[in-house]
C-alpha cells in the first residue's frame, strides 16, 4: 500500500467530484470520482488515503512540482483520515 494525500479536487457540470491524490514527491498519483451529493451524504473527502501500487498512476510533467508541494503540505497538517 502507497500513501497519497489530496491535491486537488474539480467539480463538473454534470454533478462529479474528481478527487486527485498524490504521493508526497508528487511522481505518482491516483484519481477517485464521485457525486457531487455524496460530499454531503457521504462520509466526506479524507486529506490522505492508503492504495494499492497498481491504483497509481504517473503525474503529469507539469503538474509534479505542485502536486508534490499540495501533498507535503496536507500530510504536515493532517492525519490520513482527517475530513477535508
């Protein structure tokens, strides 16, 4: 199991959430996909989570750097099963 924290989450027109979690050196990543109404009914957007190797795949060149400062930041300031 690999540790990802979040980096970024998009909400779309047609009510989804896509949830993106990083590796904290921000190489490797894994995207979740969600209702909108889930937030509210669920229980909520976790700052980190635990996924399989296989779950993960790379991050895009551009967004490395970010992603790996987002989840040095989330990981400093939260535990894994914090609501965010």
């Amino acid at each position: 199991m690999t540790t990802v924290w979040l980096v970024d989450r998009q909400f779309d027109s047609k009510g989804l959430v896509r949830l993106t979690y990083a590796t904290e050196d921000g190489r490797r990543m894994h995207t979740k996909e969600l209702a909108e109404q889930r937030l509210v009914t669920g229980d909520g957007v976790t700052a980190g989570r635990e996924v399989q190797e296989t779950a993960l795949g790379e991050s895009p060149a551009d967004e490395i750097e970010r992603f790996a400062s987002e989840a040095s930041e989330m990981a400093a300031e939260h535990d894994l099963d914090d609501v965010v």
